[in-house]
C-alpha cells in the first residue's frame, strides 16, 4: 500500500511540486468554476482557455520558456479575447456566444502557428497538453500566488458575484457592484486558466475550472457546499490522476482530468442531488 499511494510522493520531487501546483489549482478554481457553473457560461471558460494561447505563445516567441513572458501574454490575451467578443456582440447583431466561438477558434489556430513556427512537435504538446510533472519553484510560487488572490477577490465580490447569478434584476435596483464584480470575476477566471496553462496545457486547464464545479452541483444544493466539494474534488483528482500517470506511464495531466472526469459519472449515477439513481428511487410524498 505504501509503494501504491504514498511511495510515489515520499521518494520523487517532481510528484511532490505537481500535488502541489494541483492542490493550489483546485483552491483557486474552485469556486471559479462553481459561480461559472451557475451563471451557465461553462463553455465561456473553455473559449478563454483557448483564447491565452496566442498571448503565451507570443511570449514564448519573445522570450523562450519565460514564465513571466508567458504568464502576462495568456492574461492579456485572454482578457483581450473577453473584452472584444462582448464588444463585438453589443455593436452588431451577433450574440456573445457565438462571437466568443469565432475568437476561440482564431486564437487556437493563431497560437498553434505560433508555437509550430518558433517551437517544435515537443513545445507544441507542452502548450497543449501541460507539464504538470515539470513544475518549478517560480511556477509554483505563481500557482499559488493565483490561488490567494482569487480567495481574497472573491471574500470581497462574493455577496453581489452570488446575487448576480440568482436575482441580477434586483442586485440592478439596490447596487451597483454587480458590473465591477463581473470583471473582478472574468480577470480571476483568465487568472485561474493561465495557471492552469502552465501545469495541464491550454487544452485541459479548463477541465480543473469546470469538471469539480458539475460534481459539486450533485452533493450540495448551497453554494458553500457546492465550493467545498468541487475544491475537494479537484485536490482527489489531482493525487489520484498522478498516482495513475506514475504506475500506468499515462499523460499526467490526461489522466487528473480523466480522474475528475470519472468522479463526475459517478455523481451523474448516485449524486444525491439530482443523480439517475435518486431520481429515479421513490420519494416519500408530504403528510397533511
């Protein structure tokens, strides 16, 4: 039992710095994913994982396998991406979702160019797919630091950032936090995903955002609830999605997002709230 689930972390450095960087991406995403979930915009995340590519790619371009370089090109990138697609949707006829669908598939393709032409098949698997088990102290240090400011943003927006996705008409007539508080939430969301760019790739980092949040939605009817399972549910993916990499030779980043990926089928099946199987079991009816 030790050389099956601990050996593995106690005796490789590199397994120690990838539970790590996935424990910080879990806290971080979290409750990004949870609050993305409720306002129904999941597929708005998986565009603005494609949309850092380019930016990172840029900076790659500039300056090689800069952390700095490629952490500032995917944020303005991605927040570009944002800012452009709802301004293309408010001046012409076009709804926002699919005018971020045109600038998801120009940025993916715009990156892919990119890193094929300064890079090659490696760097571009990399962008793609991450490198959770190469995770260095600045890159950690950044992980971390992502997932800090997006608790202590979040403390501070949650109240209106709650109320916006269940009653926006009345958070409109009582306050005006909700418009800061929606921009406070898409910065920390391109936050989370340029982090999680640098452990599971552009393609995959959006499956920490989103994946924990669905399952959270099947154990608890609360938001707080919600929050707490799908952060705990990212943390159990991250190890168990490494111990699978390390014993089986798979993809590490594949195989967290396969783990988060069968936690979900399984709360699909036997989720208490709104799983199959309680859905279908007879409920007792209320007694006058």
């Amino acid at each position: 039992m030790y050389d099956l689930l601990i050996g593995p972390f106690q005796e490789f450095e590199f397994m120690r710095r990838a539970l790590a960087g996935t424990v910080a991406l879990s806290f971080g995403a979290g409750p990004v994913g949870v609050i993305l979930m409720l306002r129904r915009m999941s597929l708005v995340g998986d565009t603005m994982a494609h949309a850092i590519l380019p930016g990172a790619a840029l900076g790659f371009m500039v300056a090689g396998l800069d952390l700095f370089a490629m952490t500032l090109g995917g944020l303005v990138a991605g927040l570009t991406v944002a800012l452009l697609a709802g301004l293309v949707a408010r001046v012409t006829e076009l709804k926002e979702d699919a005018s971020l669908a045109a600038f998801f598939l120009m940025s993916l393709a715009l990156g892919v160019i990119i890193v094929s032409v300064r890079g090659n098949n490696v760097d571009l698997l990399n962008f793609l797919f991450g490198s959770v088990l190469a995770l260095d102290d600045p890159t950690l240090m950044l992980m971390a630091s992502i997932a800090t400011i997006s608790l202590v943003v979040l403390a501070v927006i949650w109240r209106p950032l709650v109320l916006d996705c269940v009653d926006p008409g009345f958070l409109r007539s009582v306050s005006r936090a909700g418009t800061p508080a929606y921009i406070a939430f898409l910065t920390l969301l391109v936050l989370n995903l340029v982090g999680g760019f640098h452990a599971l790739g552009t393609l995959l980092s959006v499956g920490i955002v989103i994946i924990p949040a669905t399952v959270g939605r099947f154990w608890a009817r609360d938001i707080t609830g919600m929050v707490t399972v799908a952060v705990a549910t990212g943390v159990v993916s991250g190890c168990v999605g490494l111990l699978v990499s390390f014993h089986t030779g798979a993809p590490s980043g594949p195989s967290i997002i396969l783990v988060a990926a069968a936690v979900y089928v399984a709360s699909v099946l036997f989720g208490p709230v709104g799983g199959v199987l309680t859905r279908l079991l007879p409920r007792r009816h209320l007694e006058a």
